[in-house]
C-alpha cells in the first residue's frame, strides 16, 4: 500500500493552489481496488499526527509504503511530480 498525505491548512495559500491537485489524484487513486491512498490532512485540526510526521511547512508530503515513511516533499508539487512518487514505488521493493 502507497499512501500519499498532504499536510496543509485552510490559510495556506500554497496549501490551496496545491488542492485541485489533490483533489484529482484522490479520484484517481482512491478507489476500490487500489493500492495507493491519498489523504488531506489540516495541520490545525491534527497538530499531535503533524508533529509525529515532523511537519514543519506546509504544503507538505509524507509518501508512505507499507507503513514505512520513504520520502517527504515540502511546497507546491504538480500531479506530474506525485505521480512519478508514486509510479517509482510501485515498481520498487522496500528493504526490510
């Protein structure tokens, strides 16, 4: 499983130019089926997971597989960007 979660908040104005973005991999990828999950989350409404994830700028992007953090992306990334992220773990094996 490939999560992909983006940090941001309401005042952000990076954070909102980013969302349409967000928006349209979340209908591609979040469907039954898939093995990749995008997730929004607003750093004001999830300060303690925030900070697990050591979030310290907004936009932020936390690409998770099988549970374990492989990257973290701050500012604004075009869907291009994601998804070649995601593409490039879909094709590799985590070392365990």
């Amino acid at each position: 499983m490939i999560e992909v979660i983006k940090f941001g908040a309401d005042w952000c104005g990076p954070c909102r130019m980013v969302a349409p973005t967000v928006e349209k991999l979340k209908a591609k990828y979040n469907v039954e089926g898939s093995d990749v999950q995008i997730t929004s989350i607003d750093v004001d409404q999830s300060p303690e997971f925030s900070r697990e994830h050591k979030i310290q700028s907004i936009p932020a992007f936390v690409i998770r597989k099988d549970g374990i953090t492989v990257a973290k992306k701050i500012g604004v990334l075009t869907q291009d960007q994601l998804e070649e992220e995601i593409n490039k773990l879909q094709t590799s094996k985590i070392d365990e």
